[in-house]
C-alpha cells in the first residue's frame, strides 16, 4: 500500500467518524429539544422521556431540520403554547452545541 493510500484510507476514516459524531450530535440535540419542548407543554417524567422520543423519531421523515421543527410547532400549537419559530430554532441551535460536546466528551 503507497503512501497516497494510507493517507486516503486515513481520510476516509476521518470523514466517516465525523459523520457518526454529526449523527450522534443531532439526535442528541433532538432528545434534549424533545425534553425542553415537554416542559412547556406541561409533560414531566416517563411522558417528557415518551415525547422526546418522538422528536428524535421525526428526524427520519426528511433531510435536514424542518420535519423536528414541524414537530414541535404543531405540538406548541395543538397546546396554544406561544413560541416563535425563530425561538425553537434558536434553541436549537443552542442545543446542538451542547450535544456536540456532550457526544465529543464520550457521555
């Protein structure tokens, strides 16, 4: 194996820990938002675990943010809790900085 190979099987193994690391993030960042979106809806407990599974769940429906967001604002809707768009994204945001750490920590 060349030189070149080692560095591009180096590479890849990078790109694809990275990956794992980003997948690990946002599904973290999912469940915590799950958990910060429960207690504004009132939900403690075994039903504040329940819902953040769900959020982590609408993850899967497409590509990128938008089905979690679509998520939690028509739960806050459903409940007339009053919190903008801009307010849950900034969330999370703020969540995802959190979990990443949290995923690079090894927790």
């Amino acid at each position: 194996m060349s030189t070149f190979d080692k560095r591009q099987e180096g590479f890849e193994k990078k790109f694809a820990l990275d990956e794992e690391q980003k997948f690990k993030a946002e599904a973290r960042r999912n469940r915590l938002l799950g958990l910060w979106a429960a207690e504004k809806l009132g939900m403690s407990g075994e039903a504040a675990a329940a819902y953040a599974k769900e959020v982590v769940a609408a993850d899967f429906e497409e590509a990128g943010d938008d089905d979690v967001l679509r998520k939690v604002m028509g739960d806050f809707a459903a409940k007339d809790v009053a919190i903008t768009e801009q307010a849950i994204r900034a969330k999370m945001s703020e969540l995802i900085a959190v979990a990443a750490a949290e995923v690079k920590a090894g927790k």
